[in-house]
C-alpha cells in the first residue's frame, strides 16, 4: 500500500514526517514525501498552524486532497500536526471527509490506526527526507516563553527537554547513514534542560555532540535573549565543529514593545547581549528575526526598529507582519491596531534596510576563503553552503559546474569570487 506524506510549516515538523515515515517504511508501507502529485492510497498531512497563511495554507492543502478523495483517486485522508492539534474539535465538524484527525504527539496512534505496531527499538531512527548529507535534529518541544503573540505554547504545551543521552544516540545513528551536518533546533535553545536537570545545558549537550565522530558541523538555531547562558557561546568558540552561527529572534527594541510583547528584555540589555556574543565569538554570522505591527507600535517605534537593523548590522534577518492569534495574550488583551497595509508598508521598509546592509556584507565576501558543503549540481552550478548558511533559508555558494567534478555531500575550500543579493559566487582553491 502506498501513503503521501506531506509536510507543512517548520524543520521541527519535518522531523516528526521522517520519525513517523521510519515507522511505517518498517512496517510495509511503500512512502513518499511531498510528491508534486500525490497518487497514493493513503495521504497523512502534517500541518502548521502557527500564525494565519500558515493555517491557510494547511486548510487548502487539506481541501486539495478531500477533493482527491471524492473522485476517487484517494482511499484515506488523515491529518496530523500542529494545525489539529489546535483546532481538532472545528476540523471534525467542519472537514469531516477526513477519516481521521491527530495532534501533534499522535505518531504512536497513527501507526496503530494503520495496522501496524510502533517499534520502541526503532524510535530514533528516521528517514530523512533532506540530503542525506544534513538533518534537522529536534532538542525539545514546546515552550515556557510567554511572548504577547506566540500560540506555540498553546499548540505544543510547555518545555519538554529530550535526555541527552537520547540526543547523543540519535545522532550517532544518524552519522551511520551518512549524516555530516546537524541543523540544532528548539522552539528555544537557550531553556534546553532546565525542566529535566534543574539548569540550562545547552552548552554541556553541544560540547557532548561535538565529540561524537563523524559530526562536521554543528549550527544553533532559535535561540532566546532573555537569561540567556553564556557557556553556550564558548561551546560555539571551543569546538572547530560548531558553525559560528546563531539563529537568535530578537523581535524588536523599542522597550514600550519589547514590554508589550512580553519578552522579559530591554533595548539596553539587548545591544549588550549583542556586543557580548560578538565579542566572545568572533566573526559569528548571527541571524534574527524582527516582527513589524505588533499592536501598540508607533511610528516612533518602528524608526527605532529601523536604526536597531542600521546599527547591527545582521548577517542574516528575516521579518513579518503581526498576526493575530486566537488564545494569545495579545489577542486577549491588545487591539490589532494597525492597518494591514501599514505593517505591509513597515515591512517591505525594513526588508529593503536589511537588503542594502546583506549586499554590502556579500560585497564584502570577496577575496575571502571559506569551506563549503556542496549540497547539489544546478545547471551550470553546484550549490553549496559555508558554515555560515543554513540550508533553505540562507546564502547559497555557486561553484561553476564545468571547473572539475564535484561530490555532494563533501566539503571543499573556495574562494569567493563575487556576490549578488542572496549568491555568492567561488572558485576552488
């Protein structure tokens, strides 16, 4: 029998689409994932349903296949994730062409629903569905951040560590498939171990990974300001292993938002958090993500969210509009105040800030030497990545394709030889 798997929203949810696809490669099933046309017998959708185009993209997805279902190209539709988690009771009502809803924690119950028998023996093991070269390698679930405008705790519930030792023997697993690159990732990386060992340890479990043999590369992703542990940078400095990157969502400065948005930091100890991760790892690529038309925000706001991007100069930053979410503190307590068409304008403000600030650093690149992976041939390119680039979301490395055969999957050391927007172009060296 054949099943469609297909995965919406994050890397984390990609993870639990390769845990579940393991269990049911295991027990018989023929699977694919993401298939442009899904044919299958059976389709599972693991949804998002974290901020508004994200749950619109999952309704239509699932809408999509109901349609499948009634001309009789599919036999069974099952929805799964972030999305009926939150909202399983609604869906049933309204999408009841769907056979069967579950959470986000329900893989033990689907692969029993299927037929089939969960395999403790094999709860580590995936089947990546990224280039066997990297993997995503999830470190917690859930959160205990009360930020005015997440629904990620109401989703998930709070902050669940995974032992160490379970993270240890996952990746061990992983490098024996022939992993190389470990994008780590939390919905909160700094909180790591407080709830299982009484203290953060995200430092003891990044040292503890980097010994393991075979790992190449290491890269943090979500981290957060407030009590942030500072043992975590020297883990990032000590170990030649660990990328000098940190993904690091700052949100805002101006303190009437940061106090609004309930993020427990002020804009003076932002710039000194800031200052002291460049200071103790020296060249780190650090990459945040800013959030435009919180309720409340004043012009006076914005154009200090603005001088925040000038001033620090991010090497990597991503950015979006407010979105109001059912259950949050902001949707409970604040008025979504600003029109669309002013976040919109705000954002596309500060995307262009960012633009200018990313083609200077990239203009900056040239000359300079770097080891990359190459993660695939592209017409007349391989692509590749340097530690500073994580895959999907960041630079690419354009290698000509004609210089000398390249293997994916293996490091070379290039030269940058020019740089566009979102490129960098090298040569080997």
């Amino acid at each position: 029998m054949i099943i469609d798997l297909i995965t919406l929203g994050c890397s984390k949810n990609l993870v639990d689409s390769e845990l579940l696809i393991r269990q049911l490669v295991e027990a018989g099933y023929t699977v694919y994932h993401d298939r442009e046309k899904p044919t299958g017998d059976i389709a599972i959708i693991n949804t998002c349903g974290f901020i508004g185009d994200a749950k619109e993209q999952s309704i239509n997805t699932i809408l999509e296949a109901v349609e499948r279902k009634k001309k009789g190209k599919l036999k069974q539709l099952y929805v799964m994730g972030c999305l009926s988690e939150r909202y399983k009771k609604e869906l049933r009502k309204e999408i009841p062409e769907v056979d069967r809803f579950y959470g986000k924690f329900d893989i033990k119950s689907i692969v029993k629903d299927l037929g089939s028998r969960f395999l403790s023996d094999i709860r580590l093991e995936r089947c990546l569905t990224t280039p066997k070269h990297y993997a995503y390698l999830k470190i917690a679930e859930g959160c205990n951040r009360t930020c005015s405008y997440c629904a990620i705790p109401i989703i998930t519930g709070k902050y669940k560590s995974r032992p160490i030792e379970d993270i240890e023997a996952e990746v061990k697993y992983l490098v024996s498939i022939g992993v190389k690159e470990f994008q780590v990732l939390a919905q909160d990386l700094t909180y790591y171990g407080r709830d299982l060992y009484g203290k953060p340890e995200i430092a003891s479990l990044v040292n503890r990974l980097a010994k393991i043999d075979g790992v190449k590369w290491l890269r943090l992703h979500y981290a957060y300001p407030t009590q942030f542990p500072y043992d975590m940078l020297d883990a990032i400095r000590e170990n030649s292993n660990v990328c000098k990157y940190l993904d690091l969502a700052f949100q805002h400065i101006s303190d009437p938002m940061l106090k609004k948005m309930r993020r427990g930091i002020t804009k003076d100890e932002t710039y000194r958090l800031i200052e002291e991760i460049r200071s103790r790892v020296p060249g780190i690529c650090l990459r945040t993500t800013l959030m435009v038309g919180h309720p409340g925000e004043t012009d006076e706001d914005f154009e200090e969210l603005c001088e925040f991007v000038r001033k620090v100069r991010f090497e990597r930053m991503g950015a979006f509009k407010y979105s109001e979410e059912e259950g949050t503190y902001s949707a409970l307590n604040y008025t979504d105040d600003i029109p669309d068409e002013v976040k919109q304008s705000r954002l596309d403000r500060l995307m262009a800030i960012q633009q200018e600030i990313q083609s200077e650093i990239n203009a900056g690149m040239i000359g300079r030497r770097l080891r990359v992976i190459v993660d695939r041939e592209e017409g007349e390119y391989y692509v590749a990545r340097s530690e500073y680039d994580s895959p999907e979301v960041d630079l690419e490395i354009l290698i000509p394709a004609a210089e000398r055969k390249l293997r994916r999957g293996c490091f070379y050391n290039v030269e940058i030889t020019g740089a566009e927007e979102f490129d960098l172009y090298a040569k080997l060296v």
